[in-house]
C-alpha cells in the first residue's frame, strides 16, 4: 500500500524558516518525480515545487521562488520542503504527492495520483 | 502564473450527466494532452481521477470520463450519484512552468 507521511508543519512567525519532511512507502521511491502542492484554507490547489526522480530537474512555482527549496534523498524515501522567508500567504496544508508514471526525463507532470494527508503551516505573528 | 479557468459550480440530477469545462491556454492545456481530473471532498486530500485527458486510474468509475477540443478540456460525470457531490479541480503541464491547476468547480447532486 502506498503512503506518504507529511511532518513539520506549525505555526511559525513571518519571515522566519520551516522544514516539511515526507516518507514514502509501498512503492520504488527513487523510480518518480515527487512534488509539493498546497491548499490555503477555504481555497483551491496550488502546485509548488517538483523534483524529478534523481533530484536532476527541480522547478518551483513563482510565488515561491528564491524562498524554497525542495530535496529529496532516496535512500531514505523521503522528499523535504525548506521554506525560508516565510509570508502571511504561504499559510496552507502542505500535501505530498507522486507523480502518476515513471518518467526518467525532465521534470514533466502529467498527475499525481497518491497524496499525503498534509501538514498544515500557519504563518501569522 | 494564473490558473485554468472552471465554473465556480455545476449541477445536476440523480442519474443525469453533468459536464465541468476547464479553459487554458495553448502553452497548456491546448499544447500538451497532459490534462488531469481531481475530485476532493471536505476535509480529505483531492484524488487523481482523469489523467493525461483520458486515462482513468485504476478504481476509478467508468461513469467519469475526460476529454480535449483545443484549449478547452471537459470532465463528464455520467450516472450522477450522490456521492459524486465533491469539488473537481483540472490541471495540466505548462510550458514556462510545470503544473497548473484549475481554479475548482462545486459538483452539487440536487
């Protein structure tokens, strides 16, 4: 059975850093690109970072380039979020989720078809 | 980066066929046959129903079915049943940034 287990989301003071962490389990970790999307509350979906299966290809959304990062280390079938710089509207539930298809080429999204339960960051004073 | 373009809702009947549309660009869903469906109910993680336009994973029920006409990808719910009352959200590759979503429509059975 595949799981993907979200941990690190809380509330965190604007501008300061937040790590979210992802184990993976029930499927070959190292064999797809892996990605974070958001939901603010009351609101609709919003990719956010991608990573392909080697780490080779790494994209991010605009609205949060330059302040995260995304990583993955395969060894440990875990996928991470730094986010730095941290804004009133990145509050959100933060999901994990795997790609649909194996794909060993640049990043290219065609679905997501497991998702985590999500972490929830709240950013506020 | 703007979302794709849905109806905030649509409804229908018990047994009837309902259609959700999802409009794009031809840098996304015109340009690429790379369109997914996604169905979430409150309080739960959305869940891929549609992928690349036609494709239904596995468990998926026939009566969702996907389709393309130039910018414009349609999510048709045939049989309708009241646990099909859900938010549907499309997305689709784009070319100057990977992934995009819809911006949601309310599936409400009346």
């Amino acid at each position: 059975e595949v799981q993907l287990v979200e941990s690190g989301g809380g509330l965190v003071q604007p501008g300061r850093s937040l790590r979210l962490s992802c184990v993976a389990s029930g499927f070959r970790f190292d064999d797809y690109s892996m990605h974070w999307v958001r939901q603010a509350p009351g609101k609709g979906l919003e990719w956010v970072s991608g990573i392909s299966w080697n780490s080779g290809s790494i994209d991010y959304a605009d609205s949060v380039r330059g302040r995260f990062t995304i990583s993955r280390d395969n060894a440990k079938n875990s996928l991470y979020l730094q986010m730095n710089s941290l804004r009133a509207d990145d509050t959100a539930l933060y999901y994990c989720v795997k790609e649909v298809l194996l794909w060993f080429g640049e990043l290219l999204p065609r679905g997501f078809d497991y998702w985590g339960q999500g972490t929830l960051v709240t950013v506020s004073s | 980066q703007s979302a794709l373009t849905q109806p905030a809702s649509v409804s229908g009947s018990p047994g009837q066929s309902i259609t959700v549309s999802c409009t794009g660009t031809s840098s996304d869903v015109g340009g690429y046959n790379y369109v997914s469906w996604y169905q979430q109910h409150p309080g739960k993680a959305p869940r891929l129903i549609i992928y690349e336009v036609t494709n239904r994973p596995s468990g998926v029920s026939t009566r969702f079915s996907g389709s393309k006409s130039g910018n414009t990808a349609s999510l048709t719910i045939s049989g309708l049943q009241a646990e099909d009352e859900a938010d549907y959200y499309c997305s689709s590759y784009r070319s100057n940034s990977p992934y995009v979503f819809g911006t949601g429509t309310k599936v409400t059975v009346l």
